[in-house]
C-alpha cells in the first residue's frame, strides 16, 4: 500500500505521537512491505488559505504556488493518508490544519446531499484513498478531549476513516516509562497489522489503545509534579 503520513508535531521524528504512528507502521509492515513517505508539515511551505476559492473554479489550481502542490500529487498518488499529530487547543496543530484547509482544490463549489448534510463534489478522483487518524493528548484520559479533533476528522474524511486516539502520550518519549509504553505500542503494532489484514481496527481493541497506561490521578501527579505544581 502506498502510504503519506502527514505529521504535524512541529517537534518531527521526536514526536510523542510519531511514536504510536510508527508502531502502527511496523505492524502494517509486519502483514507485508509498505510504500511509506512522511512530511513534517512544520518543514513545508504552506501558505494560509485565504477562501478565494480559485481553485474550486479552475480545476484545482491554487493562486498559492508554494509546497502544498506537491503534497496534492502526493495525496492523489496514495492509497492512505496518515494524519499523525498531538492534540494543540483540542484540535490539529496549525501547520496541518493550513494544509487540511488548503486540500480544497480537490473539491467543486457543487454540493449534493449526503444523508442530512451537504458536502462538496470532489473534481480529482480520491475513491481509493483511506485515511486514518492518528491521534494522542498530555491529559491523563481520554473523556473530553478528544472529541472535536475526531468530530473535525470525520466530517472531513467522511468515508472509510479510522481514528487511534491516545492519552498520557508524552510518556512515549520517557525511558523510564517503558514499562507500560512498550505494551501500549504492541497494541498498537497489533492495530497497525489488523488493519493491513482486514481493512480496519476491532472496536475493542481501539478502546484498550485508548485507555490510560497508568491511573488518571498517578500520571497527574506525576505531571504536575514536574511543573512544580
């Protein structure tokens, strides 16, 4: 499978999210090789969209001639698109969402209905691209936190999306932590391996990626006791 992950941790390949993405990979990997190309959106030049809509007009062509054109050939020549990112004000980190608002060339100004809602007619053929978020936050636990990133990815990506969303993720980059981390990123190699089998990622098993690797109150401590808190 021919894979664009789009990181948009500005701290690149030290990302406490990348390491979930990449365990996700191996496991891909693990069912058969994979065609992978990562961009550090942090690392392009991606002008802000400015809602002239242009480009949804003329066939896709922005008036921006900067790098987010080539991330557009990238995305049409994949089959899954990976957005890996940390969760900023409980949403994407703003260099990836200028990119998500500059993917607007692969839509028209026509809309049709989509069940109770409208959406934009594509004008580039995105059918057989996948995409899969993949997603982790410094709170303690899941419950209202990440919602509004999943809620954003999902009417975006309405088709045949996934979501991995993960708490305490800073302690991915903590040696010490390895006790717990490195069962959570076997979980997630085994999600990483289903979904390259069948397509998708058993509930319960995103569930248990999703869970604390330690209890709510003892990663608090833990963090505010770094804070001087």
């Amino acid at each position: 499978m021919k894979i664009l992950v789009l990181n948009g941790s500005p701290k690149r390949e030290q990302s406490d999210t990348m390491h979930i993405t990449r365990a996700f990979l191996d496991g891909m990997n693990d069912f058969c090789a994979q065609e992978i190309k990562t961009v550090h959106v942090i690392d392009k030049h991606i002008e802000y969209c400015t809602g002239c809509f242009a480009c949804m007009h003329n066939g896709g062509t922005c008036m921006h001639d900067d790098d987010m054109r080539e991330i557009l050939n990238d995305v049409l020549a994949s089959e899954l698109l990976l957005f890996s990112f940390p969760l900023y004000s409980y949403g994407m980190p703003a260099p990836l969402k200028a990119l998500l608002d500059r993917t607007l060339p692969l839509s028209s100004m026509a809309m049709q209905k989509v069940g109770e809602r409208y959406a934009h007619v594509g004008q580039a053929d995105v059918s057989r691209l996948r995409c899969l978020m993949i997603c982790g936050c410094g709170f303690p636990n899941s419950r209202h936190n990440f919602e509004p990133a999943v809620a954003q990815f999902k009417l975006c990506f309405r088709g045949d999306s996934t979501v991995i969303t993960v708490p305490e993720s800073p302690m991915f980059n903590a040696p010490q932590a390895s006790v717990v981390t490195v069962p959570r990123l076997a979980l997630v190699k085994q999600a990483g391996l289903q979904f390259a089998e069948t397509g998708r990622v058993d509930e319960a098993l995103l569930a248990e990626i999703g869970t604390p690797m330690i209890p709510e109150e003892t990663y608090a401590a833990i963090v505010n006791g770094n804070t001087g808190k």
